[in-house]
C-alpha cells in the first residue's frame, strides 16, 4: 500500500481548527493529515478529536519581531525533519510563517488560504506593515486561495500577487452542516419562556464578538431608538465582549439596563438562540466570510447584514435579507423598521433562506471538491 503523503495544515492557534471540523477525516482519506499551532489545551484536544499528530510552535498573532523569528526557525526545523508533501496555512501569523518556513524547506506544495483581510480597516504603517505580510505570505506560496469572491476581487485590486487565486466551489472555509443547521433539529419552547420570549415578540438577533468591529455599537443605538417606538421588539445577543477592541460605553450601559435586550453570553450550540430570532442583524465593518450569516438562513432566519466582503455572497439584496451600507446607524434603523412594517416580506424572505445556503455551501459536497482540488495540486507537482 502507498504510504499517504504528509499534509500540515498551519494556524497561529489551535481555535481556528473547529474551521476544519469534518474536512480532516475526508483529507486523512488521501493524506497523512498533521497539526501545527501554538501549544494551547486546544492543540491536544483538536489532535485527540480529529486522531492526527501535532507538533506545538508557539505563535504571536500580533507582530514580535525576535518571538516570529524564533517561531520561523522551529517550523523550518519541523519541516526539515517531517518532510511534509503539502503545508497549509491559514491564517495571517500562522499563514506567513509557513509559507516562509516551507519555502526554505523545499516543502513542494505551499497552499496559502486568506480567511480576510487584517489591513482592511487599519491604517498608517500598520496598514502597509500588514499589506506587506499578505504579499511575502503570497509570494512564497505555490497555490494561493481565499474563502470568498469578495475577498479575491480585494487582492487583485490592491495588487497583493500576480499568483492565480483560487476558492473551492463557492467559498466559505469549511462550508455548513446542513442537517445539524436546520429549524427541525432543535426545539426551543422551554428556552423561549426561560428568557422571556413568546410569539407576540418581534426577534432581533445577533450571534458573534461583541466588539466595535462587528457593528455592535450601530446595533444597540439603532435597537435602542427602534425599540422605544415598537415596544414589542427584542434582542437577542449570544457572545462576549473583547477588550481588544472594546464597544462604547453607552453600548454596555444599554445592554445591561434596557430589559428588551436579552445577553446571553457566549454559547456552545447557537442554534436554539437562532430558531428564536425572527430576522438576524450583521452589521460588521469587515469579515472574510460572514459564517454566522450562513448559519441564521440555514435556521430559516433572514438578515439584515452590511454590504461588505463575504457577506454579499451569502445574503442576496431583497431575496433572503437585506444589504446596508457599513457603520451606517442610520441604514440599519431604517431597514429595521422596514422589517417591522413588513412581516409579510420577513416570511417570504425567511422561506427562501435555508434552500439558497443549502445549495450553495453544502459541507460534504466542499470537502469533496477540497479533497479534489488537493490531490490534483499534488499530482501536478
């Protein structure tokens, strides 16, 4: 029997593997598939879970000049040593430390995935320090791929490689568990009255960090305003804050005194709290690709989401949600309220939102063509 070839898959740290859960065990079909990731309980328990070796390497995600150097050299040593086929990073540390490490290691097959895009949104020389990274990651890999249109489009437009960049099917990293995501998989009416929901409610939602950088601050002014002239309205949070990139002041004030804001804190298994939720608010300045957007119309539940990178794939404008113009509190009041007056657009939208995702980011119908697409890149080495 031909011994399967090596195929490291990359991440600065070992949360970014719940990305590829499902897709390891359809690689491990034609590859020996190995982790590498800073040294977190989560590396182990990733490996365990998944059954494949991992190799600790302590990464920074923010920029560390002598730590980096220290990282590149371990994953160089790493390389030389396990002599893998295939390098996949993923990313922005993890992506441009492998790429580099697995050049000077004469790695045969460097496959660079670009999630999103860390320099949008930043400025000065931090901007040009991170746009930098993206094209030395790019320029040292073999196969550029991105997990979005959007995000394709952004590095031809700022030039970041001349390489052919590449998206498995029709994007998304790992695509959606159509069955696990389904309305008809959970029931919700003990946590409906636990939190103080019922059918006479109106649902907004949200699910992911409660930061600036996800548009919260515009959903709890906006919420706030719409909420004092529609009393029946609600909002559902389920995540945490972060103080990397804390939500104003005014912004806690009124997620902790206002009662028509339910927080939930962060959660396991989102899909009970989006069964609840009647229409899905998104309001973030930047993503890669909005895979909570994915998972709410998966769960029948139809979006208003900003107009950016990713997310424009996923929601179609005035079929299953709506498209706003980013930071913009003013369009995200005013689709709200379209909304409200509207339950007959809600419903109609909310019927077309699973089938469109189911169609287009079936998870096993992506592993496939991922399992494809890597064993022809190796073929033609």
């Amino acid at each position: 029997m031909q011994e399967k070839k090596k195929f490291f898959i990359v991440t600065t740290v070992p949360k970014s593997f719940v990305f590829f859960k499902g897709q390891i065990q359809v690689l491990k079909k034609a590859f020996d598939v190995e982790f590498v990731s800073s040294p977190e309980s989560r590396l182990k328990k990733y490996s365990e879970l998944e059954q494949v070796v991992a190799h600790p390497i302590e990464m920074e995600r923010e920029i560390a000049v002598f730590k980096d150097i220290k990282s590149l050299m371990q994953l160089i040593k790493l390389f030389r040593k396990k002599k893998p086929q295939v390098v996949h990073g993923n990313t922005p540390k993890g992506g441009l430390l492998s790429m580099i490490a697995s050049w000077v290691a004469r790695v045969p097959v460097r496959i660079y995935v670009v999630h999103g895009l860390r320099y949008q949104g930043a400025k000065g020389m931090k901007r040009s320090l991170l746009i930098n990274m993206e094209r030395l990651a790019c320029r040292f890999a073999t196969h550029v791929f991105t997990v979005s249109f959007g995000v394709k489009q952004i590095l031809k437009e700022d030039k970041i490689t001349s390489k052919e960049i590449n998206i498995i099917w029709n994007g998304s990293v790992n695509g959606i568990n159509t069955e696990h995501f389904s309305p008809k998989a959970v029931d919700v009416v003990e946590l409906k009255e636990k939190i103080g929901l019922n059918d006479s409610h109106l649902v907004f939602g949200f699910v992911g960090r409660l930061v600036k950088d996800k548009g919260v601050n515009e959903l709890i002014s906006a919420f706030s305003k719409i909420n004092k002239k529609y009393s029946h309205t609600k909002l559902l949070l389920v995540g945490n804050y972060e103080e990397a990139d804390p939500v104003s002041s005014f912004t806690k004030e009124e997620i902790t005194s206002n009662d028509d804001i339910i927080f939930s804190g962060s959660q396991s298994d989102v899909r009970p709290y989006l069964k609840m939720m009647n229409i899905f608010t998104f309001p973030s300045y930047r993503e890669g690709f909005g895979i909570s957007l994915m998972e709410a119309a998966a769960m029948n539940v139809p979006a208003i989401s900003s107009n950016i990178t990713g997310c424009n794939e996923i929601i179609k404008d005035g079929f299953n949600g709506k498209l706003i113009k980013s930071k913009s509190e003013k369009e995200l009041y005013n689709t709200m309220e379209e909304f409200i007056l509207n339950p007959d657009l809600v419903k109609q939208m909310a019927s077309v939102s699973r089938k469109y995702v189911v169609d287009k980011y079936d998870q096993k119908e992506l592993w496939n063509k991922a399992l494809e697409t890597y064993q022809k890149i190796v073929l033609n080495v």
